[in-house]
C-alpha cells in the first residue's frame, strides 16, 4: 500500500492532538479527584465539631413555636478544670426578625443536687453535659434548641496560626479597647489575643466586654477567609478541636449567613436579673428570679416589640426631685421613646404604674420591664399621643435599693 507525502505528514499531527486531549481529560478527571478529596476532608473536618449524641440533637425536638433559641458559652480553664466563663441566650424569631440577647455570667449562684449552692460555670465541671443543660434551661425557665461552646485555647492556637492579629484592627471600638492592648504592640501572639479577649476592665460594662470579643472573632474570621482554599482543612482541623455544637456544618453555614446582615448593637440586650453578693469569701451573682419571670415574658411575649416603636411619658407621682428625669434617661437609654416628662396630677402615688394606653398591652410590658414593683393597667385611649405612661411611686427608690 502506498500513502501520499501530504497524508503521511498529517498523521503525526492527527496523533498529537489525540495526546493532547487525552491529558486534557486526565488533567481535569485529577482536579475533579482533587476537588472531591478537599471537599470531603473539609466536610469531615467540619462533622467533628458536630455533637452527634442523642441528647444534643433532642435539644432542637424540645417546644417552641417559630423562634429559635441559641445558647453560646466560652470555656476557660483555672489550672487544669475547665470552667463557662459566660453565657449567652439567643432568642430569634425569624418572621418579625427580631432578636433579643440574654448575658448569663458565669458567676450564676445555682443549685445542684450533688454539690448544693456553687456557681453556674464551675458545675460544668463535674456536671454531665446533658444535665448542665437541663441546669440551665430550668435557671433560664426557656427551652434552648441549638448551642455552640467555644474553648478559649483555641484562640491561642489559631491566632499563632494566622501569624497574630493586627492590633490596629481592634483599636475601631475607641479608646476603652485601646487601652486594653498591649502598649508599643504591632501584632497581637495567640496568647497574647487570648488575654486581651478575656480582659475585663473593672469599669467596662458587659455588653462592651461582649461587643470587644466579637470584634476579636470578626478579625479572627476575616484573616481566616484571607487564606487559600487548600489551607482551609488544616486551618479547620487546627480549629476543630475547641469548637463543640449541634449545629451540622451545613446549618453553621446558614446560619452565619443569617447572622451576617443583623447589627448585633440593635439586638434587644437583657442581662440576668440579679446582684453580686459575697458569700464565703467568694463573689457571686445572685440572680432575682421574679425579676427574671418578667425577663422571661418579655422575651415570649414581647420579643415583637421594639424600644424604638414605643412612645413613653413618664411622670413622677412620688415628690422625690428629679426622680422623672432620671427614668426618662433610663428609658431613652434603653432605647425607648421619652416624648414628655413632668409631675403626676398629685404626689401621693404608693405604687408605680405602667399604663398602655394602645389596644394592647405589649408596649407596656416592654417598658414595666424597667420599673421595678410597678402594677401595669391597661386604658385604651385613641387619641392619646404616646403609648404608655408612667407614673413613678414612691416604691421605685425601695426596689430600686433591694437590686
């Protein structure tokens, strides 16, 4: 048989273009193995942070209508037992998507069967995790659906994995954070950050201890989202291990997706009602339970209303100057609405009062929540130009005194 020269030159071309698309397809089967292999270790990597146990994934059985409940703690360690060191209850209602926070210090006076009266964080120690939790809820009297616990080691570990934290990315709090730093720092080691996270300045109160440590977690988060996709299993594995919840990888995910466009200042903040009492030496935070079934009610009940939506008069009803003034900034403080203050139409009121003057009452209950051994009445008025008015008795100066 004989072949042409112009075929005969064709036929190393012909076969070189068959190489070439064979590597094509090896090369791109390889990056598909690849991408499987990364997405598999990454997924594993993330399910062993998932608590799997059969009391963990009940949490989410237990009621509750469309809200959900959160409970968020950090463990540190005094010598070799770990210990909370605080809580946090999320309460989110996704329809109206409003959001209430509950600050729980760790220091909570509670009662446990095998150790009597000891405070919250230290039960962790020797309670079962399941029976912390029931601990817990029945302090709290709300059903909490999903937790996250973070061990504060792991701030140590992935701070040093990141090459430190930038100490001009904590400085945006202003100067009461500033002054936590370290002096003449650049960046901050693992435990370094670890030290300023826990920090605590006797004057700063616990809400900006919160909103400090959060900024710490965002910064944390943004270097680790700065990292090449191939690193994320090891930077994930090196996290893992101080990470716990019941929460699987895919529900983290949207929840941090649901989180992620909510202004955590604008969340409705309540701190465990309650006060710090020395008892053997030790310091303890006493918590007021029927303060805290109003606590509870608010959040159950009144979660829909907003400070920002109530229009307040309040009045003083109790002869004691200046006593107006000091609710109304309490209350603006707070958030509310103070369109007027001014005397009563006598000063002889025993008792303050909460009165709503809406067609409902849960204006009122939002505000009741700030005067202390008041009475709420409902007077529905039409043309009334606030939503609820307050009389202020001459009892709020007593109760004021027992907190």
């Amino acid at each position: 048989m004989h072949y042409s020269r112009s075929y005969l030159l064709q036929k190393p071309k012909k076969r070189s273009k068959r190489r070439r698309k064979l590597l094509l397809l090896l090369a791109a089967l390889m990056l598909l193995i690849l991408a499987v292999v990364f997405s598999v270790n990454l997924i594993s990597t993330f399910n062993s942070m998932h608590n799997e146990a059969d009391w963990a994934q009940a949490l989410r059985l237990q009621r509750g209508g469309d809200e959900r409940v959160y409970l968020l703690y950090g463990i540190d360690y005094w010598g070799a037992n770990p210990y909370v060191e605080r809580l946090l209850l999320v309460h989110h209602h996704p329809p109206s998507g409003f959001v209430s926070l509950l600050y729980i210090p760790g220091n909570t006076l509670v009662e446990t069967e095998e150790r009597g009266p000891e405070p919250l964080g230290q039960a962790y120690r020797h309670l079962e995790p399941s029976a912390f939790f029931e601990l817990v809820q029945e302090l709290i009297g709300i059903p909490v659906h999903h937790y996250l616990a973070l061990n504060y080691q792991g701030l140590i570990v992935l701070g040093d994995y990141l090459g430190g934290v930038d100490c001009s990315s904590l400085m945006e709090d202003g100067e009461g954070a500033a002054s936590l730093l370290p002096k003449e720092k650049g960046r901050l080691s693992g435990f370094e950050l670890y030290r300023y996270f826990l920090t605590a300045d006797y004057r700063e109160p616990p809400w900006e201890q919160l909103d400090r440590q959060q900024q710490v977690l965002a910064q944390l988060w943004r270097q680790m989202q700065g990292k090449k996709f191939w690193q994320w299993p090891k930077m994930i594995k090196t996290l893992s291990p101080f990470i716990e919840t019941d929460l699987a990888w895919r529900e983290l995910a949207a929840l941090r997706e649901q989180f992620e466009a909510y202004d955590y200042a604008g969340m409705k903040r309540l701190i465990l009602p309650g006060k710090e009492e020395v008892i053997d030496g030790a310091l303890y935070w006493v918590p007021d339970r029927e303060a805290l079934k109003d606590i509870v009610r608010l959040i159950n009940e009144g979660y829909l209303v907003s400070p920002a939506e109530v229009r307040v008069e309040v009045l003083n009803g109790s002869g004691i100057d200046g006593l107006a003034s000091e609710i109304a900034a309490l209350l603006e403080q707070e958030g509310f609405q103070v369109v007027r203050k001014g005397n009563a139409d006598h000063f002889d009121y025993a008792e303050s009062q909460v009165i709503a003057l809406g067609e409902t009452v849960d204006k009122a209950r939002a505000v009741a929540l700030y005067i202390p051994g008041s009475s709420m009445l409902h007077r529905p008025d039409p043309a009334a130009e606030v939503d609820v008015t307050v009389i202020i008795g001459r009892n709020y100066t007593e109760h004021q005194k027992k907190q």
